[in-house]
C-alpha cells in the first residue's frame, strides 16, 4: 500500500540536481509541472519515495533507483564493498534468475541498463521502449531486493573489480584524483577509495557482503523515479503493486560530520610510465546543500572551462604552453571538491603550480563582469561572468532532453537535498554578482592549503 506524503511532496521538489560532464548544474523542475497532470509523487508505507513524470517526445521509459549508500558508509575494513554490490546486482544472478537470463532478458527487451557508485548514493538505470515498463520495474525489483549470493559468483566478480583497479592506477588523472581525495578528505569517510582496496576486496565473502546489502538496500532508504512516455495512474498501480510488498525494517541512515578545511597544503610527488607531465590541484568547496554552489559553478565555468577559461592567463604570460587543462566542482552531501588537471610538459610543472596557486590566491580581486572596471573601460572588458551563466543554461537546457539525466538527477534530489525552499535555480544563478563570485572565490580558491599532486614521467636513467 502506498501514502501520500506532503512533507515530500514539497516546493523544494522543483530544484533537482543534473548531471553534465563533470560539473553539477541545478535546474528548475518547475518547468515541467506547468501541467499538473505531467508528474506524481509519493512515497509507500515501506518508506519507498517515488516521483513520476510524463515526457511524451520519446517512446522511452527511463527508471532510476538511487539508495543512500556510497563509499561514505564503508570503513577501512569494508572499503569497496558498494563496489562489489554495484558489480554483483548488475550481474550475478538472484533468487530467481541466474545472471546470464537477466542479461538476456534485458536485451530481449532492448534495455539499456546500468549502475554507478559515488560517495553518497549507488544508483541503478534502465532505458527501454516504454511498452515494456512492466518488465522495467520488475526487474528492477527483483536485482535490488531479491539478489542470490554465492561465493563462486562472487569471487568471478571480484577478478573483474580488480582488473579496474589496476586500470585505475594506470591512469595518471584517476590516480591524482584519488590522491587528492584522500588527503582533502583526511579523516573523513570520503577519503576512502569509491572502487575500493584491493587486499579487501580480495578477502571480500559472501557473508560480509549479504550482512551490509540486508542493512543499506532497503525500501526506506531508497528513491524510485520513472520519466517517459507513460500513464501516471497506470505506473503508480504498477509501482504499489510490485514494491508495495516489501517490508520495512525501520532502517535509521548513518549521519556524517561536514569534512574539515584542510589546515596544511599536501604535496605529492610521484612517477609514472608517461611521456609528459601531469599537475592535480584540489581545495575543498560548497557541499550539495550550500548556498555558495551558485557561484561556485559559474566561478569553474569562468577559470577552467568554456572557450577561453581564465586560468590559462597566467600561464601564457609566462610561456607555460599546457597540452590540456581542466577544472571540476563535486558537491558531495558532507562536503564540495574543486579540482584542476593539467598536462604539460614535465620541466615546467613547478612553473605552472606556482602560477596556478598564486592566481587561485589572487582571484578574489579579480575582473569578472564589465560593471567591475571604469565606465570608459567597459566596452572591452569581456564578461566573464554572463558567458559562464549562458553556458551553464545552455548545457542544463541541452541536458533536461534526455529522460535519463532527469530521472538521475531527481533521484539524486530525493535523498540529498535538505533545504524545504531552494527555489529556481536559474533565477538565483542570474543574483550572482561579480562581488559574490570574489567573495566565494576568498572563501574557497583562496585558502592557505591545498592538495598538489605532481606526476612526472620515470627516471629510466
């Protein structure tokens, strides 16, 4: 039986969060409940919330469910175990289906499925004709709530993880990344590896592994949505039916601490089997509830990305010639990232990371709208700050298409969000002046301690 939940059900639910390349862009929802026939929301008596909506332009269904687990849950000992979950779902089998008849099954139906684990959430995807979204929640279901374990399964598995393990390390950007997350995070569970360690996945039983899927992947802590070509009434009927028999377990989720600045810069040095250099910078930014993610995105749109990024100023001035560069904003629930890649040749990394940090430093001073230099000036000053906002609603407009980025993107929404009112997010992105992006920039760009990581090719001497 399902019931309707108001405190669900709220103004907040018309900000939700979308995914495009690797920034975050929050877009208005709102847009799409100008009819309210074309969304539903509830949530079942087992604690399972669900959001609806109809998007006829496509004969596709799109169903996303997202559990409140992710790395952040994982301990030293249990690192990778998310990992191992997203794997074995996707493939291994249940209590009625081996893994082989699953994977035919989804492509009998011409499904497109697949799952990704974060930090905070784990969420798993479905792409099909919508004629076929009966088969699209049952088997959703039946691989979420009803796997099968078995140790031989699971160590073929395993062999598959650790393989992406080693691919990983290969990678000089996955590994910088990883580095800096573990030291921006220090002491934080975010600090813990999203694919895990390979001695405990190694070690990795099915008891461990059954014991920590029966306590996070549970109705109450888990968030359906379907967007596509449908009936509201229909899908609803079918939602109660099919999810409405499982049980409660009155399921508390773990809560975490915010991550703490870091007080000291970390440098690492390392080598790798490459032919140019490669520069990683991270600092701590906004986290996903945080009123300075406005102007913290406009400000990566501004210094690292669009067509002609800010941050390269300092480097062409001194000659410092990079073979690419680019630059992230993560809002995680506990706690923001901001990083910078660059790849360059390998004599002028110290170079390139000193004018990089003093420009961070620097960017509370900086230029980023006409309106910030004399009247006489300001027609060839060049506006940062309204190409970075066309870019960021360009992008957000181009990706509300897709039923899928819509569907992830309110799950996402579902069980992260913690403000009752974010309102539209376009329009409080056009509230961003340039004094809010120096002012986040001070906060932020400019602390006194940053993660660096300098990967150089081998000493074959």
């Amino acid at each position: 039986m399902k019931k309707q939940s108001n405190d669900f059900h709220m103004k907040g639910l018309s900000f939700f969060l979308v995914v495009f390349l690797v920034s975050c862009l929050f877009l208005n929802l709102s847009a799409y409940q100008e009819k309210i026939d074309k969304s539903r929301s509830f949530t079942l008596d087992n604690g399972l919330k669900v959001f609806l909506y109809k998007k006829s332009n496509i004969p596709l269904v799109n169903c996303v469910l997202a559990f409140n687990v992710g790395s952040k849950d994982e301990t030293a000992e249990t690192n990778g175990i998310v990992h191992i979950l997203e794997h074995y779902i996707l493939f291994r089998g249940t209590k009625f289906r081996k893994g082989e008849e699953i994977s035919r099954d989804v492509r009998r139906h011409g499904a497109y499925y697949n799952a990704h684990t974060g930090r905070d959430l784990s969420i798993f995807e479905m792409t099909l004709p919508a004629e076929h979204i009966d088969f699209a929640l049952r088997n959703q279901k039946e691989i979420l709530f009803d796997l099968k374990f078995d140790q031989n399964a699971l160590d073929k598995e395993k062999q598959v993880i650790l393989e992406e393990i080693s691919q990983i390390q290969d990678d000089p950007f996955k590994l910088a990344s990883t580095l800096i997350f573990q030291n921006l995070f220090k002491d934080h569970p975010y600090n813990l590896p999203i694919y895990g360690k390979k001695d405990i996945i190694e070690a990795a039983t099915t008891e461990v592994l059954e014991g920590f899927y029966r306590n996070f992947f549970v109705p109450e802590n888990c968030a359906l949505v379907v967007v596509g070509d449908i009936s509201l009434a229909d899908v609803e009927d079918k939602i109660n039916n099919i999810f409405g028999s499982l049980q409660s377990t009155n399921f508390s989720p773990p809560k975490f601490d915010k991550i703490i600045t870091l007080k000291k810069t970390v440098e690492i040095n390392t080598e790798m089997d490459i032919n140019i250099g490669y520069l990683a910078i991270g600092v701590s930014g906004p986290d996903y509830n945080s009123k300075d993610h406005y102007a913290m995105d406009i400000l990566t749109e501004i210094l690292g990305r669009g067509i002609n990024p800010m941050l390269y100023n300092p480097l062409i001035k001194k000659r410092i010639f990079v073979n690419s560069m680019r630059m992230g904003y993560s809002a995680h629930k506990y706690g923001g990232s901001i990083f910078i890649y660059l790849a360059l040749k390998p004599q002028q990394l110290n170079r390139a990371k000193k004018e990089i940090i003093k420009y961070l430093k620097q960017a509370r001073n900086l230029n980023f709208s006409p309106d910030d230099v004399f009247t006489d000036m300001q027609f060839y000053a060049t506006d940062y700050e309204g190409s970075a906002k066309n870019r960021i609603r360009f992008n957000g407009e181009r990706a509300q298409e897709k039923g899928l980025n819509l569907a992830t993107s309110m799950a996402r929404f579902m069980l992260m969000n913690e403000i009752p009112d974010r309102g539209v997010y376009l329009e409080n992105l056009e509230k961003v002046s340039s004094s809010d992006l120096r002012e986040t920039a001070g906060r932020y760009l400019s602390q006194k301690a940053y993660v660096i990581v300098t990967i150089k090719p081998l000493d074959k001497k």
